[in-house]
C-alpha cells in the first residue's frame, strides 16, 4: 500500500466520535488526505491514537506509512505502540540519580533506545534481587539528564515477569549493580489477548 492508502486504512479503525485535544477528528484526516498533507494526517491519527486503545493493525499501518515518509521518529514511536501492545506496558513517574552518583554522565535517549534491568520485587532462588529488563521511551522530552525526572513507558521483554506490578508501586532502574533511578508506577497494561487487525 502507498502511504495515503495506509493513512486512509487506518483512520478507518478509529472511531468517529474520537478527537485529539484541539478538537481535530477523523473527517479533519481525510480533509488532509484529499490535500496529500500526509505528515499532518500521520501527526493527528498518532494523536487520536493516544487516547483510547486501538489494533495492532493501526500502528502498523502507522509505522510504515512512517517509512515510506522517511519520518524516523514517529516510525520509531509507532512501532513502540506495536510493542506496548504484544507485551503491554508501564507508564511510571521516573528520576534519574544525579550524574555524581552513578555510573551515567549522559542523558538518555527518551525514543526507546535504552533496555535497561528493573528490581520489580523478584529474587533469585538464592535471595538475591532479580531484575527484569524493559525498554525505556520518555514521554515528551528527546532526552533525559542524569538527576532528571520524567514520566517512562516501559514495555517488557518478558511479559510474564511483570503480572504483579500495579500502580504505586516503587521500582528501581539498573544499568550496572548501582541503581540508576527511581520509579513510581502509575499504569500497568498487560498485553493484548487479542491483536485485532482489519
């Protein structure tokens, strides 16, 4: 498919009383499909998408109507929301330790780069803290600097081990032995039972 047939099947999946913050709804992305406003209409059915659940199969159609405009980023973030949805997600209120104590003395990439161990409360059949590793993308900022604070989704790369996280609870980041950061669950989705497509 071309990317106005990719953009056109996707607004077909989402329903036609939802709109984005500014009141833009899937009749404005058709008017800017008629108009080849491809990136605009790319940029409101991410928007729309970010309120309500919707099926694998928009972000895919999303991801690759990304490639084919050459947009990076939102081809990276669709994709991201490809994931979210296989192997469910986290939303948490992380701070980074300050550079001084810990091993990090560079900001993170906040577009889903970085896959790093998170204490989730398992220990090892010795007693010792087992970690779990989960991609990291930062909401609304490209970077986060040592001893800053963001909101996260994390999506597991082993769902199972994340079942029993629930809001309000305390998680702690790894990137060695030292603890990197410290996070305040605030959602829990598990993954998607079922991935609708069209």
């Amino acid at each position: 498919m071309n990317v106005t047939e990719l953009l056109e099947s996707a607004s077909l999946l989402v329903p036609q009383e939802v709109a984005t913050e500014n009141d833009f709804s899937v009749e404005d992305i058709w008017d800017y499909l008629v108009h080849d406003e491809w990136q605009i209409a790319l940029n409101l059915l991410e928007e729309l998408g970010g309120g309500i659940p919707l099926p694998l199969a928009f972000w895919e159609q999303l991801a690759e109507a990304a490639t084919q405009l050459g947009l990076e980023r939102s081809r990276a973030w669709c994709h991201w929301r490809c994931s979210e949805i296989m192997n469910g997600m986290i939303r948490a209120d992380l701070t980074l330790r300050p550079a001084h104590e810990t091993r990090r003395t560079t900001p993170i990439s906040g577009h889903g780069v970085l896959r790093p161990m998170w204490d989730i409360g398992h220990l090892s059949p010795t007693g010792h803290t087992s970690v779990s590793i989960a991609g990291l993308w930062v909401e609304d900022m490209p970077l986060l600097h040592p001893g800053g604070r963001a909101t996260v989704r994390l999506v597991p790369l082993t769902p199972a081990h994340w079942t029993h996280v629930q809001p309000g609870q305390l998680i702690t980041m790894h990137e060695d032995r030292t603890v990197a950061g410290t996070a305040v669950v605030l959602e829990a989705r598990p993954p998607s039972r079922t991935t609708p497509t069209i």
